[in-house]
C-alpha cells in the first residue's frame, strides 16, 4: 500500500502543475478569484505562509508585490520549480515540508495562512484534524487563514459523465449516499457544510464559504466552448460577484473556506 506523501508525489509528477493555472479558463479563473480574495486579507507588509504552495504561482506572486512569504511544498518536483522561478526574490523563502507538521514554524508567526493544496490529499480524520490545528497554531491571533477544498458534486459533474458514472458514484460515496475519504480516491471532495463543520469547535470565526472556479471546467469542454479575453474577464467579474451564493457552492469544483483567528 502506498502512503498518502508517495500517492501526493506520483499525482504530480505527472501533471505540468506550473501551467495548471494559466493553460485554461478554468484556471485563469480559479486564480483570478482566488487572488481577488487573497487581497482582500494580506497587505504589503504582511507576513504569509502558503503551505502546499506547488510551483510557486501563488506565493512568488504576493512576494513580487512585495509581502513577506513562506512557502512549503511536499512534492520535490514542485519545490524545485518554485525554487527555480523564485530566484533572485529576497522576501520568499521555501521549504519541503507536509501540513500535518509545520514545527519549524513557532505560535503565532503569520499575519496570513493560506493552504492551498493539502486539504484535496488528507483522508484520515486525525491528519485533517492535525492539519488545520497546525495552520491555527502558526497563525497570529486575529489572522486569517484561507483553506481550499472540492466539492464532491463538482468532482461527481467534471469527471464522471463519460460513461462512468457508477464508478464514480461508488468511487466517492457509500450505498446509503455518504461521502468517502479515502486515500486511493487521490482527490477527495467534501460537501460544503461538512467541511465547515471541520472547523465547528476550533478558534476561528468563520469569514465566509466562496467557489473560485464556478462550473467552468466542465463547461470547457464542450466543442462548441468559446470565449474571448474581453467576454472572459467580464465573466470573470460577474462570477465574483456570486462566488460566495450559497446555492451555487456545491457545483463550483474549487472553493476557499475563510475564518479568522479569534483573539
């Protein structure tokens, strides 16, 4: 059986992860919103851990406008290109690390915590559990902290409507419709309220619940799929304006849950 590091690992060495963001409208939005909340919480002169970094998109980003990064990244590969694309920024320094153990770090370190990538590969109840104390620890009292997640209904549309859709539906949910986590799943996905309720009797305020890439992705593929720089960041636009609609969370693939640290 292979542990959940080495199943992380094979995910993303084969996946051109530095491109995710940008080779698609999907992603082109998932990053566009995700920024557009980022910078509703960090200024220049915040302190921001990103774990689970990738490549660097996000964090080489904020540190070119001049905040103060950490990144860490458990995936070697992706560290190496973060590593390379981040050469010569004085203000990001990167670690290899895993969100369960973040140890290096001291209490109340950042201003900001963003974990961008471990929640979609943590399928055991403690290790969740570890993950989002450890984010809680670091974090300075009245930080933020921005947790990315899946939906399962926006795996369930994007991947299972070419003829596999039994699969699928036995894939990530029980007899009786209860969703699985399980580590060969590769990506687990949550239901919206279940994953809030992961953090019911921690300390944070919770901020607000929004989808970052709408149903883009499944959208996108359709031949007759076409839109223009101008229509996109119109849409873009408009899409940001409904991302936090609670009827319309559970179709988005990607989404931020966004609490604060309680003083």
């Amino acid at each position: 059986m292979s542990t959940r590091k080495e199943i992380v690992s094979n995910i993303y060495a084969q996946m051109d992860e530095d491109k995710r963001l940008g080779r698609t409208r999907q992603g082109q939005l998932e990053y566009f919103t995700t920024m557009t909340y980022i910078h509703r919480y960090v200024n220049k002169d915040s302190k921001v851990l990103e774990v689970g970094a990738g490549t660097g998109r996000y964090s080489i980003a904020l540190a070119k406008e001049g905040m103060d990064m950490t990144a860490v990244e458990l995936v070697e590969g992706n560290l190496a290109v973060l590593r390379e694309n981040s050469e010569g920024l004085d203000n990001i320094r990167s670690y290899r690390g895993d969100a369960v153990d973040l140890s290096r770090f001291n209490d109340d370190e950042f201003d900001v915590t963003l974990f961008f990538g471990p929640m979609y590969h943590l399928y055991e109840k403690d290790e969740v559990n570890q993950a989002i104390d450890e984010a809680i620890r670091v974090t300075k009292p009245g930080g933020v902290m921005m947790f990315a997640f899946l939906s399962a209904f926006g795996i369930m549309y994007s991947n299972y409507f070419q003829g596999n859709w039994a699969f699928g539906q036995m894939e990530n949910f029980t007899d009786d419709y209860k969703l699985k986590h399980f580590k060969e799943q590769l990506f687990t996905g949550y239901d919206v309220e279940e994953f809030e309720q992961l953090f019911s009797e921690k300390p944070v305020e919770w901020i607000t619940t929004a989808g970052v890439d709408g149903l883009l992705e499944l959208i996108e593929r359709r031949p007759d799929f076409a839109i223009s720089d101008e229509d996109f960041d119109a849409f873009a636009r408009w899409y940001l304006v409904f991302s936090e609609k609670r009827e319309l969370l559970g179709s988005t693939n990607h989404l931020l849950y966004i609490c604060r640290k309680r003083l």
